[in-house]
C-alpha cells in the first residue's frame, strides 16, 4: 500500500513519533505475516531444541534463522549491514556453520549466528572484511557489527 493511500483512506497517524510518507510503499502483507510465522518459527525452534543437539538439528535451527532473517527484511525492517552478514554466513554456512539472523532489531541490531568448533571461529572472522566494506547508507566503525562468540558445553 502506498502512504498517498493510506493518507487518503484513514487520513493519518495518531502516534507522534512516526510519520506516514506519501512516496513510500508498504509492505502491509509481509508485515502482516511475519509475526504470524516468526511465531510458528520460534514454535519449531524451542522444539527442536528440546529434541537434541545433532548437526541435523543444528541444520534445521540455521533454517529456522535465515527464513527468519528474511520474513522481517521483507518487512522493511532490517539494514543493509545485517543483511550483508546474514549473507555472508549464507553464502559460508556448511560443515559446522549453520544460520544467522538480526536480533534485537531497531537500526541495525545484532546479527546471532549459530556455529559449532572451527565454524565459530571462521564466524568471528568474517566481521573484518564487513567492518572494512561498509553499506553505502551507513559507517561502520570497529565496535560495529560487535563480535562475540558464545559456546556452550
């Protein structure tokens, strides 16, 4: 939906914070349904948790995360630098690499990636090359995407 329409059909905005811009289009479905199938998405995700921890398992959560990540991009949602460390982890993902997804939103937000051994260390290299190649919309500084690396026993 176009803001000029929704400016016609419901003559604006009570919140005082945001603003409806004629020029721009919404994505009113993809906004509609991503909460919808983000929580069916979290539903599977506490499930399989509670199933096991295998690499089928893990495959299935990276899943989970990149259609995740997709569902609130196709919102409007996210960034330019998430989405090019989701990407990256992507185009990477295999062996013990195995999803991504913004957290946290708002801006910019976090990037979670789920990784296992060697993978996370491979994860924690690639922030360099991004920090080194910022969006043309945004300036990265090194705390910028922040890496850390969580493992659990």
């Amino acid at each position: 939906m176009s803001g000029a329409e929704f400016l016609k059909d419901y003559e604006g905005i009570t919140d005082r914070v945001t603003r409806v811009e004629a020029t721009r289009d919404y994505p009113v479905l993809a906004a509609t349904a991503h909460p919808i199938y983000e929580s069916a998405r979290v539903k599977s995700f506490a499930e399989i948790l509670r199933g096991g921890q295998t690499a089928d398992h893990a495959q299935l959560l990276g899943d989970l995360m990149f259609q995740s990540h997709a569902s609130y991009s196709r919102c409007g949602l996210g960034s330019e630098g998430t989405d090019r460390i989701v990407d990256l982890v992507k185009r990477s993902a295999g062996g013990d690499l195995y999803g991504a997804k913004i957290t946290g939103g708002g801006s910019g937000g976090t990037v979670a990636i789920l990784a296992a051994g060697a993978a996370a260390i491979k994860s924690k290299r690639l922030f360099p090359a991004i920090v080194k190649r910022p969006a043309t919309n945004q300036q990265l500084s090194p705390a910028r995407p922040r890496a850390q690396i969580v493992s659990g026993t």
